[in-house]
C-alpha cells in the first residue's frame, strides 16, 4: 500500500508548489513523472505519445495547480489530466487513420524483465491484452494503489463503471492464466 508518508509528502509538495516553491515543484515532478508516463503508456500504447501526454499535461498542471483546492486530490486530478490527452491523441489517430483509410490494429507492447518470473511475465502479457479502459483501472487500482472513487476521477468515469471494468479485467486475467484465453 501506499504509505501514509508520501501521500503526506505529496499533499505538503502540492501545498508548496501552489505558493511558487520551484523545488518543491520539481520534486513533485520527479515524484510524479514516471507514473503519469505509464498511465500514458497504458492508454495509448505508444511510448513516444505518452510522453507528449505526460509533459503535457504537466503543463497543464503548472497552469491549474493554483485552483487546486484539496491537495489529496492531486494524483486522481493529475491522472484525469493525463487521460483526457489521450484520449484527445487516440480520437487525432482514429481521424488520421480514417482519412487515410488505414485501420490496422496495434499489437500490444510488453516490457522485458528478464528478472521476473513465468507468473510474474503470464501477468504482465494478460494485463497487456487487456482493452484499454480495464488495462487502465487495474493498473490505477492494483499498481497506483488508487480508490475506487480516485481511479472514477482519474478515467473520468462514475465509479460504478470503474467497479465493472475491474470485474472484467478480473475474470479475463484469471481465465488467461489459467490457460482459457477465450474469456
């Protein structure tokens, strides 16, 4: 879980940047970057327009941090900036595929960790299979460790539609490591 210490550093960096504390502000960023990336990542499948995305919306961020209220809101409110780039890169790909007429699918990009194991890589394929919005809420519930209510946020989606793509995402990642990829 994520400690009750960074969650705390975070909220006092936020706090800080919001006065004009540059270092407080690129700690934040240093902190922040790397995630906001793979949320990116996750979403378009495509490193380099994830991190357009992710600088981008740090932008955005610079610009919006002072009417930020609650600083425990920032990492859902960051990851919702960052979701609303994609979703802006992937409609700018549909309509240039469109025009183009081109419409093949992408193939799933998976990390090589030599290190990990079968499971441990088993996994990380299923998860990479996955549609993008569910890929997108178990990476922001499981690895950012997020609320139901902050990953809604984050995908701007109600929670109840949150709580259904982790359903699937659940059944499709067990049916696939149990070796039933026809879920």
């Amino acid at each position: 879980m994520t400690s009750n210490r960074a969650r705390l550093l975070d909220e006092y960096l936020v706090a800080a940047a919001r006065t004009g504390d540059g270092k407080a502000f690129a700690i934040l960023v240093e902190r922040w970057s790397g995630k906001l990336i793979a949320h990116a990542w996750r979403l378009t499948g495509d490193r380099e327009a994830a991190r357009d995305a992710a600088q981008g919306a740090w932008v955005e961020i610079v610009r919006g941090l002072g009417r930020l209220k609650d600083e425990r809101a920032f990492p859902a409110w960051a990851f919702r900036i960052v979701t609303r780039r994609c979703a802006r890169h992937v409609g700018e790909r549909v309509r240039e595929r469109e025009i183009a007429g081109q419409l093949a699918d992408q193939p799933a990009v998976v990390a090589d960790d030599p290190g990990a194991g079968v499971d441990a890589q088993r996994l990380r394929v299923a998860i990479a299979r996955l549609p993008s919005d569910q890929k997108s809420a178990v990476a922001l519930f499981y690895l950012e460790e997020m609320s139901v209510a902050e990953v809604a946020v984050a995908l701007s989606v109600p929670a109840g539609t949150v709580k259904t793509r982790l359903m699937h995402a659940r059944r499709k990642l067990c049916a696939a490591l149990e070796g039933d990829d026809n879920a």
